[in-house]
C-alpha cells in the first residue's frame, strides 16, 4: 500500500476526540431580535400552535464553544400555561443535549424539574436574592429561577458545564456564527 493511501486508512480507524461545534444560531428558533446588551430575543412554537418567546444570554465563551448559556422564558399579562413551559423545556433539552453533550434519555427528568416547584417564583423587586434552585443532570449544571412583575411571569435555566467543549467526553459543543 502506498505511504498516503496508508496515511489515508490509518487516518479513518483513528476515532476522532474533537467534533465541530455546532451553530446555536441554528438552534434559537427564528429569533432575530437583538438587544442592546448583545442578548438575542426568539420566538417558539410548536405545532399546536402554543407559543413561547425566550432570551439567550450568551455566557462565558471559550475557544470550543460555551461552557455557560441562560434562557429565560417570559410572558407579559398571565401566569405561563402547562403547555408553554414544556415547549420552553423542550428547548432547554434541545439546547443542553446540541451544546452540552447532554443524554437525550435525561430529557423527562430535565422538563420535570423545570415544571417543579423548586424555585419559588419571586417579584422582580426582592432584592435580597431570589431563591434558585439548582440540580445537576450528569456533567450539566443547571440552575433555575422564576421571578414576578406585576402580572409579567419569567423563567431563567442557566445551564453550564465543566470542562473543555469540543474535547472529549464533551464532543457536542455550540459556537455562534459571526
């Protein structure tokens, strides 16, 4: 066999320990609402036609991806329906499992514990710190957080991980595009 042609096959039994991040723009619905603090504002809806809109902070950055995002769900003028904060779960699945290497069979426990009464929810004015809760699933840290506003709800999932993204056993990783 030739030098390169062996270079070659050799090169395809060696399993690879870095995979390409993927787009999060990809991953945040049709969102293209920009704020002025770089957050970014998107819409979902699922085809029963309930609806959702989110903010992503963009959290700590490194060369392989983010190692911390926040998503917070919101909803002016009524408390959030079953149906929505499931939508918003399922979001927050999609999110941990494409940028976070998270196991998609951790995904009923993750929308469990999102629609849990763990976090109290707490008025947007209580300054002495709201009471998060907080849960690990696996290597995800996730952190919860549900705040009040006159008759305006919120829900914030920060999600963050230890760890180089992109590097095994942290292969799935997530990077914006310009």
């Amino acid at each position: 066999m030739k030098p390169t042609l062996m270079a070659l096959a050799l090169a395809l039994t060696i399993p690879n320990s870095q995979a390409s991040p993927v787009d999060l723009w990809n991953l945040l619905g049709k969102g293209d609402t920009a704020l002025p603090a770089g957050d970014v504002v998107y819409r979902l809806k699922n085809a029963a036609g309930v609806s959702v809109n989110v903010g992503v902070n963009f959290g700590k950055l490194v060369d392989g991806g983010y190692t911390a995002l926040e998503l917070t769900a919101f909803k002016f003028n009524s408390d959030f329906t079953s149906e929505e904060l499931q939508l918003f779960a399922s979001n927050v699945i999609q999110i941990s499992a494409a940028c976070f290497n998270t196991d998609l069979s951790r995904g009923p426990a993750i929308t469990a514990w999102i629609l849990s009464n763990d976090a109290k929810e707490e008025s947007m004015s209580y300054t002495a710190g709201a009471r998060m809760a907080r849960k690990s699933f696996g290597p995800l840290q996730l952190a919860l957080e549900k705040r009040l506003n006159g008759k305006g709800h919120a829900v914030t999932v920060s999600l963050s991980r230890q760890g180089t993204p992109g590097q095994a056993p942290w292969i799935k990783s997530c990077l914006t595009s310009g």
